[in-house]
C-alpha cells in the first residue's frame, strides 16, 4: 500500500544530488579582488596582460592568491584575488601606476571588486553562487533624470526636415519652415496651397496635428504633435536611454547591472558590488550622442562671432574647424550606427570607421547626393555639451560606411569608438540621487538574514518534532530539502538575491511546513476513525494533496501577479515567493511521503506510528 517504486526514489536522490550541487558555490564566500579591463577600444586584454600583472604585483611583494584571465572578447578581463583588502588596495595602486604611463589617459581600468571563491571543477558544470543585491553586497546607487525636453526637441527637429522634404517633394511652394516652441510654423501665401500642403503632410504622417492662423496677410500652418504621439515619444526616449545605458555598463564590465525605468521620465541605475565610486561615476557619465548635420556655407563667421545667423542655423564654437555655423536640420543621428570602429585613414591618420544601418546608409546618400563639393560636420554632445569633431568636404556621395577624421590621436579615436559603439541617447540625463552602500552594511544585513532563517527553520524544526514525533522529524527534512531545490535553483537562474528575496524565504519555510501540518493532521483523523496505520497514511497523503494543492496555487497566482507586474525589490520577492511555492509541493509531499514510505512503507504488520497524541473523545489515547 505504501511502496514507493524505485524511479521515485531515484527521482528524489537526483533532485538533492541538484541541490547540494548547485547550492554548494554559496557556501565558498567571496575574496577581495581587483579587474584589470581595457580602456581603449584598440587594446585587448590577453594572457600577456596576465603576465605583466604577475610581474608587477612580484616587484612590489603584493602577494596573491589567484589569477585568471576571465570573459570572451571585448568582455575579457584579468582578475587577482587576494587575502584582505588591504592588500588589495596596495595592489590597485601599483597596477594603475605600473600599467598606465599617462594617468589621466589610461590604458587599462583597474576595478576594486569582490570575486567568488567557487572552485573551478564547480564552475565547469555552471554551478555558481547567487548574485547579491546592492542591499546585501554593497555598491552604488543613481537616480537619473531624463531631459524629455531635449528629446522633444530632437523630434520636433526631424519633423521639420521631414515636412520640409514632403512639401519639395509634392512641389508645394511656401514661404519659410520655423519651429516655434514645441510646433513647426510653415508660411503660405494663400489658403489654396496651404490646404494642399496639409494635405501631403496628412498623408505622409498620422502622428501630427494642423492648425490654421492667419498673420497679415500670410496663412500659417501650426504642425504639432498629437498627444498620443508626444507621450510615445518620450517613453520611446526614456527606453531608448535605458537600452543604450545597459549596453554602456555591460561593455564596460560591470556585472550584473540594474537599470531600470522610475515613473515617466527617471532611470534608476545600481552596480551592486562596486566599490570604486569614482570609476562606477564615470561609467555612468560618459555617454555621447551623434549628429551629421550640413555646414551652412551662406554664412562666415568672423572673429568677433558677431555674424548673422539664420533662423534655421547653429553657431558652433568649440571643437574642430570652429567656429562653424552649421543647420538645424539633422542628416542622421547616433541611432542610425550599426558599428564603431577605430581605424586609420588612407594617410595613417586616425579615424572612426562607422557603418550605419539600412535607414542610415539611405539617409547619408539622400543627403549628400547632390551636394558633392560642399561641406558636412560630425557633432558630438556629450553631457549636453556640442562639440564639432569634424568638418570635412564631401568628396563623393556617401552610403553605409564612412569615416570620421581629423579626430587627434588614436587613443581620442578608440575611446570615441567606444562611446558610439556603446549606442546614442535620445537625450541627456542627469544625476540627482547618488547613493553609497557600503561592503560592511551589506555584510551586516546578510548576517541578520541568515539568522533569521535559521533561527525560524530551527524553531519551526522542534515545534514539528515535538508536537508530530517522528512524522514532524520526516517534515523537517522535507523542509530542509525544499530550501536545498529552492537555493539551488535561485543559482542555477543566477537570480540577484535581496532582502526582500531573503524574507521570501522564510515566508516560503512556512507555507512548506503548512503543507506538512495538513498532512500531518489528516492521517491524524484518519486514524481517529479507526483506520489501520497504513490506511491512515495512505489516505492521509491522498486527502491532503487537494487542499495543499487549492492553497498554493491561490497563493502562485498572487505571486506570478507580483512578478508579472511589480519591480525592483517586489518582483524580486515575487520570484523568490513563486519558485518556493513550486518547491514546497515537490518537497512536502513528493519527497515528505518518500521518506515515510521508506520508514513504514517495508513494515508488514504495523501496529502503531510515531505522530504524537491522536485525541479521540471518549476513547483511549493512540499512538
């Protein structure tokens, strides 16, 4: 009646032999280590750069205890791990002096971090510890502020050139583009060709809204956007920002980065075990965005900058071959690049190489088609400030690829690869929360987890065993193993682990122990109505499984809401909340009646069983 067959068991052996394995790189701790990544795109990290590390760690007597070179391609870096952090930080200094001839122009970024002490024959089957929290690891903290204005503003610009292309396209005469504010005003000078040109625009764009004014004797067609249209806008922006961030961070090598959006306009960005603020700063404040825009050759500016503008036209004063006066009307944009490369031209000068996509490839010849001999400048904006990199003839009609030049040396070359590489802005953002969470507070917080879970599993432990005997004693160990699967899938997921994560375990210790206590309680009734132990187990199990499954799938469905919906430290309760749920219905009755079975399962003729008091009114006591 109570057998189990040998595929079950050998079931339950393969999922703790899963458990012990994969929750094992936890237990090894971390060691206090230093990253050794490039900082030009022209120089790879490889095992020679391991041997130099040796080299100049041995000539300052900083002794180590582990190196390896670690990633693939441009993720590749040289990690050193050490005994204490003192040595650590000697260690830091003496690489970034020995490695680094011009400290203000580095060529190799030297990370102050922490790195597990899993060993390697573990690592090989991808058993790797949890990722931990900023909460519970330490790190840094940024709250950022998208400049929606500015990406309303770039928007507004290419509807601009857009209207002004479909009105000379459809031949459709006015008498001059403005934009005015957040609206682009086109003069006409009758309502004829106004109708028409509202027309063409209505045709060529559903996302804009027309009105009509009326200035002397002139008509005034008003072009804005509609509101549904403004809003996508900027949610595209702020996700735009967000992706290009994520890409930033990650070619830098930073692991596990949360960057993540915070109401309509803020990004929240945290590097959970950086402890180089100053480095962790810079990775988030270099970001750049690009714009081909065309010389305005009408205008020279002199040396007093005090010629007349165009309306439609920008005075550039810093960068190369300034000051310039270039349009407002933008070729193609940072969006448009597919790669970055740096290279060097047909006179070994430095240069990027850019290969645009297949809309930014159609855009550069559209553009440059018909203006063979005429000039066009790079313009990068970096923390909102333009900077001309070039301004150079067109020599022939441009396509998919060109070539910046004239940009100074290769290290400004490789590092501008890099930041255009890593994507473009929609718009600039800024810092206005930065938060340090020190190594020490996230140590204090893992400790108060800890034991809390432990304190809570030791205590729910004797009340079973006390209160149900030897069935509360098979109860704890159904629990213990529902903790074992529940961590080790959490590291086979290589899930961040929180505080909220941790108070999700405990709460998932007591739902599993609620299971045991229904089960525990039904074979408990079924012997009260006089049922054979064996009897009673077996409809104990059977009879419990359709309450424990009706109050755990009510609960999953809170949870997969949770995870389905929330952020931040809410979606990473609701993960943990949800796998605990799945593991405490293997464990409380998969594994708990396994383990029963196995005890009884071989007994014949069983008089009694160990499951404390079994009060019957009226009858005497059983055991």
């Amino acid at each position: 009646m109570n057998r189990y067959p040998v595929w079950k068991y050998v079931l339950i052996g393969i999922a703790m032999l899963f458990g012990l394995l994969y929750t094992a790189p936890n237990y090894f701790g971390e060691s206090p280590a230093l990253q050794v990544t490039s900082g030009k795109a022209t120089v790879k990290v490889n095992s020679e750069l391991s041997g130099k590390v040796e080299e100049a760690l041995k000539r300052e007597n900083l002794g180590f205890t582990g190196l390896s070179v670690d990633g693939v391609g441009d993720n590749t870096s040289v990690r050193v791990r050490f005994a204490d952090t003192d040595t650590q930080f000697k260690a830091k200094l003496a690489l970034e002096k020995d490695l680094n001839r011009d400290p203000a122009d580095p060529t190799y970024i030297v990370t102050v971090n922490l790195a597990p002490n899993t060993p390697e024959w573990l690592r090989k089957i991808h058993a790797l510890p949890m990722y931990l929290g900023l909460d519970l690891r330490g790190g840094v903290h940024f709250l950022m502020q998208v400049d929606t204005k500015a990406v309303l503003a770039k928007r507004m610009q290419g509807i601009q050139a857009s209207v002004r292309a479909t009105l000379r396209d459809k031949n459709v005469r006015h008498a001059g583009i403005d934009k005015v504010g957040d609206n682009i005003v086109v003069k006409f000078r009758d309502g004829a060709t106004l109708q028409q040109a509202q027309d063409a625009l209505t045709a060529s764009s559903g996302d804009l809204a027309f009105a009509t004014q009326a200035e002397g004797a002139d008509q005034l067609l008003v072009v804005s956007l509609k509101p549904a249209a403004l809003k996508a806008t900027i949610e595209n922006g702020v996700k735009q920002n967000i992706s290009t961030l994520s890409k930033r961070v990650n070619e830098l090598g930073v692991a596990e980065p949360i960057i993540q959006q915070q109401g309509p306009d803020r990004i929240v960005v945290q590097l959970p075990g950086v402890q180089d603020v100053a480095r962790a700063k810079s990775i988030i404040g270099r970001t750049a965005t690009l714009e081909v825009r065309m010389v305005d050759e009408s205008v020279t500016p002199g040396t007093e900058l005090n010629a007349s503008i165009p309306f439609n036209s920008e005075l550039f004063t810093q960068g190369k071959g300034v000051p310039v006066v270039l349009t407002r009307d933008v070729v193609v944009t940072g969006d448009y690049i597919a790669s970055a490369d740096a290279t060097f031209d047909q006179n070994q000068r430095p240069a990027v190489g850019l290969e645009m996509n297949g809309d930014g490839g159609r855009k550069m010849r559209e553009a440059t088609r018909d203006r063979v001999g005429k000039k066009m400048a790079i313009v990068l904006f970096e923390k909102g400030k333009p900077e001309v990199l070039s301004v150079a003839t067109i020599q022939s009609e441009l396509g998919t690829r060109f070539q910046i030049t004239g940009i100074g040396g290769a290290d400004q070359a490789a590092e501008l690869a890099l930041l255009l590489r890593s994507g473009a802005l929609s718009a600039p953002m800024e810092v206005i929360e930065e938060r340090t969470i020190g190594p020490q507070l996230g140590v204090e917080n893992i400790a108060k987890g800890k034991y809390s879970t432990m304190y809570g599993f030791l205590a729910i432990g004797i009340f079973m065993i006390i209160y149900y005997q030897l069935f509360g004693f098979f109860s704890v160990l159904a629990l213990a193993v529902n903790l074992l699967l529940l961590m080790a899938i959490l590291s086979v997921m290589q899930a961040t682990l929180t505080l909220p994560g941790i108070a999700a375990i405990a709460l998932a210790l007591g739902m599993a122990i609620d299971a045991n206590v229904l089960i525990n309680e039904r074979v408990r009734e079924e012997l009260r109505h006089g049922n054979t132990p064996q009897a009673a187990i077996a409809a104990g199990f059977d009879r419990a499984w359709a309450t424990i499954l009706d109050s755990n799938v009510t609960t999953l469905i809170v949870g997969l809401a949770l995870w389905a919906f929330g952020s931040g430290p809410i979606r990473g309760f609701a993960v943990v909340h949800t796998l605990g749920i799945l593991t405490s219905m293997f464990s409380a009755v998969f594994v708990s009646r396994g383990v029963v079975n196995l005890w009884y399962g071989r007994k014949k003729k069983l008089s009694s069983i160990a499951i404390g008091t079994v009060w019957t009114p009226g009858i005497t006591d059983k055991k």
